[in-house]
C-alpha cells in the first residue's frame, strides 16, 4: 500500500444551516432547509446543476476527527438494544476517514449558493464536493436491501 | 473559511479490479467483477456489510489530481458536442477534491475482502469508506430527475 501517497482536502465550501449541533438520535432531517456557500471563484463549477433534482453532498464531519472515539464494532443507530455491527455497516460519523454524505433535493441555485432539502450537516461543515445525483447509477436499477435496522423511521429526502 | 482545519486521508485499502487503466468513454462497468481488500487490521469493521445487497465505495482518483487538468466547465461525459457543464454538475475525475464513489452490488465478503460488482474504479486505487447502501435514505424516496445527457446509456449497478 503506498503509504507516501498525499490525499490532502480542501473545503470548497460551508454548510449554513439552522441546526447548530447534532441532536439526538432520531431527529428527522427530511424537512430541514440549509445553504451549501461555496467559494466565490468556484461558483462556475455549479453552473447545469439545477438540472439536477437532486445532488449528492459530501463533507468533512469535523466534529468527529478524534481516533479515541473510533471503534471497529458499533451500535447501529447507537441503539444498543441491537447487536454491534462492523464501522463499515453503519453510517456512524466515527471512521476512518472523516468524510460524509447524503442525497439531498437541490431546491434552488443562486449564484454561489446552494439551496437543498434534507441535509444532516450541522452549521459550518466544511463541503468536499457536490456531485449530481444520477438514477440508475447512484441508485440501483434493480433495487436494494437492507437490514430492517437501518431503514427503520427512516430520514428520507 | 478555516483554513487552519487539517483533512488528511488514509487508505483503508486497495481495489484489485482486472480493468488497469481508465478505458474510453463508453465502456461499460456494470458486469466488471473486482475485490475491494481492506487493510486485515479493519478487517472487523466489515461485520454485518453483507446484510445489504449493495454498498457504497469512497476512493482516492489517485490518476485525476494534477491541478493543471482540473477545470471549473467541462464536456458531459467527454461529449464535446454538449455544451459545457460546471464540474460539480459532471462526474469528472477532475475536481477539487478527487473522491469518486459508486454504488455497487455486494457479491460477497470473505474477511478482509469485498468482492463487488460494478466499480468504476482501476486497480491499484485507493480505497477511503464502505458505507452500506440504505434504500430510501441514499436515494431519493419520490424518485429524481435529471438530463438527458445525464442518464443517457447509463452504467446502471
């Protein structure tokens, strides 16, 4: 593994969100609006996404960098009434590496700034990228499964 | 902007695909069979991921990161016949931060080693996150658009 291979990230923007700190679980994201502020002298590179329903969000969960927290075995959902499932099966915000996502509906572009529905990004995350959302290839064409605890009362966009 | 915050990443392991470079425009990855092997020391971290039929793969486009190449319009899917998109409404290797992702079908998990099918990535890349693909959360439940040009002989998983 080459291990002298640099893989640096830089913020292309910031989320503006009314949501200050993560809440507790179960906090329905679905009808939060926030705003993606991307830097000024990239705000071409947004230009056709609005023909776009919706975007894929990807950001620096910088609240959850600290290596102490980061275990192999977690509860899913942080229900602990469930048995532990490996970091990988989960969507804890505790990884490897601190990177996070969601598909989010884009509801309107304005210069520099974009208007979306559904993301569960706390105010001032810092954004890696936007891509568009893509059916079929971001979403399976023949559908998917999962177990029953990660799609239970689920957060849908 | 805090410039100061430090984003590095790390491999948390490689893909070994039989596709060893980026072929033209056009290919088709979907019946691309490759492993996806974990460092042994995350090994646990796979536990419950073949509970899910597909998975989501975060990597490093180790062969897109010369800045030089990166432009803020670019060709749709290299159709220059297209007018330009902004890279953020495009899936350009090229991009700020050079984190590609796929949906993929999860074939089967043998310890360290995921086999997939599906994945656009080239052998030898680097692999950042597995997160498992949750239905309705990672896609959008009322369904998406997009153009044309977009979903056009997509690459469907």
């Amino acid at each position: 593994m080459d291990n002298e291979l640099k893989m640096e990230l830089k913020p292309i923007g910031l989320v503006n969100s009314p949501i200050r700190e993560k809440p507790a679980n179960g906090f329905n994201w679905r009808e939060i609006v926030a705003e993606i502020v991307i830097r000024p002298e990239l705000a071409e590179g947004l230009d056709g996404l609005a023909d776009f329903s919706h975007i894929m969000v990807y950001w620096w969960m910088h609240q959850a960098t600290d290596p102490a927290k980061m275990a192999l075995k977690v509860y899913p959902r942080g229900r602990k009434e469930l048995p532990p499932v490996g970091v990988f099966a989960s969507r804890s915000p505790y990884r490897p590496n601190s990177i996070g996502r969601a598909t989010v509906r884009l509801l309107e572009r304005r210069d520099n700034i974009l208007l979306v529905q559904g993301l569960d990004a706390i105010d001032g995350t810092p954004v890696l990228d936007i891509k568009p959302f893509i059916p079929g290839y971001d979403s399976p064409a023949e559908g998917a499964s999962a177990p029953e605890w990660a799609t239970r009362h689920q957060r849908q966009v």
